[in-house]
C-alpha cells in the first residue's frame, strides 16, 4: 500500500529548521522521502542540523524568511537546486 504521506520528489521549505520543531520537521520531510530546505537565521545551529542530514536532499539556507528578498532567493535557490518547490 502507498504510504498517503509520502513526500518523494517533492521540496519543502522549512523555516527554523537548525534546532526544535524546525529541525523535526525537515527530519519527517526527509524521512519521508522528500527534499528539505533547511533556512535557519543561526549559522551555528543550521550547519549542526544540516551535518546530520542527506547532503544530496537537502539545501542549507542561512537568512531571515521576514527579509523579502531572502525568501525569494530562497524560493528560487530551492527551484534551481531541485526542480520546483512544493511546500
């Protein structure tokens, strides 16, 4: 049976993702199946989060998502990076 979950071929977004709820929710993304976006404002606690994560599945994004122009690089680093994002 197909897990209705499941996230394969699909790019998410996760903001604070270097430390709590943030870093959970990219490990579930990934877990399952899809590709994580890791933006965190910390440098420190994105580069611990991104280290334990699949280096072809994920893209690590430090900034602010409140910048404008941050998350429209963000956005468009994703897409370049995996093909379009879903989430």
């Amino acid at each position: 049976m197909k897990n209705p979950m499941a996230l394969t071929g699909r790019t998410i977004i996760v903001t604070g993702a270097g430390q709590g709820i943030g870093k959970a929710i990219s490990e579930l993304v990934l877990d399952l199946g899809g590709n994580a976006v890791l933006v965190e404002r910390n440098p420190e606690t994105l580069a611990a989060a991104a280290g334990t994560m699949p280096a072809d599945r994920t893209l690590a994004l430090q900034g602010n998502v409140a910048d404008e122009a941050f998350a429209e690089q963000c956005v468009a680093d994703a897409a370049r990076r995996f093909g379009a994002v879903h989430g």
